[in-house]
C-alpha cells in the first residue's frame, strides 16, 4: 500500500483519480451516439462483436498487468467473479436494447438508478445496513424512475424502459456479486461477462436467423465500443478509483449519464422528452444528495497497489 495521504486536496494521487474517473465517464457516455450510428446489425449482433472486442482487450489488459499469468488471475477470483459475469450478461443485454428501443436520455438516466438497487439487494442479500439518507435518497429516485418510465409508456418506449431497468439491475448484482466475494479486481468478471455474453449474442443470432456476419462499418462501431468505450472506459475508471472515496467516484461518474444525452442531442438532433429531461434531474439530484451525505462521512480511499 502507498503511504501517500490520498485525501490531502493538493495530492497528485488526488488530482490524478479525479481526471481519470471523469474521463472514464467522458469514455462512457459516448455509447448512445455509437449505438445510434450502426445503421443495419440487430441488437444481437451488435452484442456479439462488442463482447468479442471487449473480452480480446481485457484478457490483453490483465496479462499485461499479471505478467502473462491469465490462470492464475481468474483463478483467483473464484466463484464470485463467475457469478458476477453471468449477471453482466443482463447488465450488457438489458443496455443494448434499451438504447435501441428509447431514447438516449431515457436510456442513461435510468441506468443510474444501479447504486439504489444495489443498495436494497445488498440489505437482503449481504444484511448490510442502509443510511437514512440514502433511503431518502432512493425515495425520491423512485419518483424520478416513475415519472420517465410513465413518458416511456405514452411514448412507446416501455420495452426500452424496462431492458434499462433490467440492465440497472443486472449491475447492481454483479456489484452483490463482488462484494460476496471480497473481490476488489473487477477486470476478471467484466471479461468473463463479456466471453458469456460472446456465447449467448452469438446463439441467439444463430436461432433468429440472422447469423453474426454484418456491414463492416457497423462490425467496426460494434467493436469500438467493447475497446474504447466499455474496455478502455473500465480500465481508466479502476485505475482512478483507487485514490478517491466511494462517495465521490458516485459524484464523478454523473458525468456518464449527464453527457450521454448532450452527445446525440449535439451530433444527431435527438431531444428527449420534457418527462424525461424532469425524472432525469430528480433521480441525479437524488444520486448527487446521497454521495454527498456520504462524502460527509469521509470513508478512506481505497489503496494504491
């Protein structure tokens, strides 16, 4: 472990987690334009070549950073990360067609309501106590949550609604998951997710008929979001989080759900709804309250390796 004082405002460490954390949300935020771009490939497909370019990139990533010994690294991370990567499966599945079948806005915003779900699973699960702020907190998403599901309904998004939701909850069970484990390395489930998610995209593309075989320029976008994206996005995120409080990575990573909207709204004109631009501001405003009555608390950074 460093000795650096990680909490210190003048700390390089600090300075450094911070721009990492908002860049992973700058890296993140751009799936919905990417999503929009591909013109022609069904959701199954985009799927498949997303999962195939991100599991490539993390099984690089992780033998790089264990020096060439892939086995042992996901040995080690047991049962848990098995687990965690057959819920991503749902996280992963649940994103793609949201951002298919709603708007952008619709989409992110409710992705964001992952944390309040872990929060409940983890008191039923893991018997972990909830704040009161953040039952308060999860009061008010709820309402957030209810008014942009009720848009979605009159809108003809409710399909896109609920793949969001389930994708919110398909994260908050792998956060379970890795908590169950005692498990600080993401990288070993996330790739397992996506080698899992490889497998089930490609079988259903295979039953629907479709096959995986697709326009090159669609391959390629489906591709750099599994790499630049999703993969590069994770590595930078982890990378940063190790010098900041939970509190405020939940601050910084905002920064994903608020810019997704902005980017296709700038590239390519689509304007959310009025319902969901107000349930998007009461569910960040109940996520924002929440991390800063935690920041309050001050819970130790997690440690340099």
């Amino acid at each position: 472990m460093s000795s650096l004082d990680l909490t210190a405002p003048d700390s390089a460490a600090y300075r450094r987690g911070v721009l990492l954390v908002l860049l992973a949300g700058v890296l993140w935020s751009g799936v919905g334009i990417i999503v929009r771009l591909i013109e022609v490939m069904t959701e199954w497909q985009i799927l498949f070549y997303r999962s195939l370019a991100l599991s490539l990139f993390l099984i690089a990533l992780i033998a790089l950073r264990s020096r060439g010994r892939l086995i042992t690294v996901f040995r080690d991370a047991g049962w848990a990360a098995v687990l965690g990567g057959l819920c991503l499966v749902l996280a992963f599945c649940g994103s793609i067609f949201a951002l298919k079948n709603a708007t952008v806005a619709n989409a992110m915003f409710l992705f964001a309501s992952a944390p309040f779900m872990a929060a409940l699973l983890g008191l039923v699960i893991l018997k972990e106590k909830v704040r009161r702020a953040t039952w308060l907190a999860m009061a008010v998403a709820g309402l957030g949550i209810g008014t942009m599901v009720a848009e979605g309904l009159a809108g003809g998004f409710l399909l896109g609604n609920i793949a969001a939701l389930l994708s919110a909850l398909g994260f908050a069970l792998f956060t379970i998951a890795l908590r169950w484990g005692r498990s600080n390395d993401m990288l070993p489930a996330v790739c397992l997710g996506g080698l899992f998610t490889l497998v089930f995209a490609g079988g259903a593309c295979l039953l629907n008929g479709t096959g995986v075989a697709g326009p090159l320029a669609d391959a390629g976008l489906a591709m750099s979001l599994g790499v630049f994206q999703l993969g590069l996005g994770l590595a930078v995120f982890i990378a940063g989080s190790k010098a900041l409080p939970a509190a405020e990575l939940a601050l910084l990573s905002m920064t994903e759900v608020l810019l997704g909207p902005v980017w296709v709204l700038i590239f390519l004109w689509e304007v959310p709804g009025p319902y969901t631009l107000l349930g998007g501001a009461i569910l960040m405003a109940a996520i924002g309250g929440n991390a800063i009555s935690g920041l309050k608390r001050r819970p130790p950074p997690i440690g340099v390796m």
